[in-house]
C-alpha cells in the first residue's frame, strides 16, 4: 500500500508539490510467536524457531522449519502457532524452502489452513488436494480467506511432498509462515 499526498498548486509557479511517498507495511501476525509441531526437526538449520523468524528464504544457519521424515507421503504432520491473542486474519503466507539442495521440496500435497480460538475446536478456512500436482512449490504461496478471529493457526498436511530426488524421503518443509489480518 502506497499513500501519496498532494498538495494544491503553488499560485506564483503553477506547480503543486508532490509528497515523498510512505509504505504501510501489513504486520505479520505470526513473527516471533510460540510455534508447536506434531514433529520437528531440531538442528542447527531447521527448527521450530525459523518457521518466523521473518526470514523468508532457505539460508544457511536458517534454512526453516521441517517435519520427521516418513518413506511414504500419505502421513498427518502439523505446524501451529500461537499468535498471543484473538486477533482478525484473514491471510497466510506460506514460503517454500528455496535452497539450492531442495528448492520447493516438502512443500504438502494435501493440507488445510485451520484457526482456532482456544487451541482444542478448530475451523478450516483453506484446504488444498492435490496441491500443484506434488510438484514442488517456488515462491511464496498466499492463500485468502474470510477474516475468522483466532488466537492459533495451524496447517495440518495429510500428504507430504518429496524432498528432491530422493523417492523415500517425505516431509512437509516450509522456509516460512507469515500471517496477516485485515
């Protein structure tokens, strides 16, 4: 978002003044809240604590965060995180590992966007089969949804997508979570 101000012409030169432009960043919701998972791989690369850091690429130090890993892809993983207090969302930003080694790799097949107020009931606001046919995912994937108020959101993998080439390694993998409100 861009706000502009004009001013009215100068009356001697005829010509108005133009204000610098200033950018209204949206505040991501989800930077450097609690985050839990069904399971994570905790090294010094991949971590529960990287999926908000606000860090939106696979780097080294800080390539995300990831699931175990599984042989086969039909298996239920989940990463959440608590964003304090009920707030209004109606956006999430998923940003797929985009390193060299495995650039769009572990990104879910099958998975929903859920949100909750207390952590236990949970309501769908996105579900995604067959997701870009298991192929991996590059770039930043946004999904909209009807502003829910909430205070945890959750995406819940039901089919893992492969890392690289390696046809028994399957996990659900993401650089980075961002979540946004109206």
């Amino acid at each position: 978002v861009v706000e502009m101000v004009l001013e009215p012409a100068d009356q001697r030169t005829g010509l108005g003044r133009l204000a610098t432009p200033t950018v209204k960043r949206a505040l991501n919701l989800a930077a450097a809240k609690l985050v839990t998972a069904s399971s994570s791989l905790e090294a010094a690369d991949w971590g529960t604590n990287h999926l908000v850091n606000e860090i939106t690429h696979s780097l080294p130090g800080t390539l995300g965060w990831s699931s175990a890993g599984h042989e086969t892809p039909n298996q239920r993983e989940w990463i959440g995180v608590d964003l304090g207090q009920s707030v209004w969302i109606d956006t999430a930003r998923l940003y797929p590992r985009d390193d060299q080694a495995a650039e769009g790799g572990g990104f879910p097949v099958d998975f929903t966007v859920q949100a909750s107020d207390d952590g236990d009931h949970w309501t769908t606001l996105v579900t995604q089969t067959d997701y870009h046919h298991g192929q991996p995912a590059l770039g930043v994937q946004t999904f909209s949804f009807s502003r829910d108020r909430c205070r945890y959101v959750r995406l819940e993998a039901t089919r893992l997508g492969q890392v690289a080439s390696n046809p028994l390694d399957y996990r659900f993998q993401l650089a980075e979570l961002e979540v946004f409100g109206p």
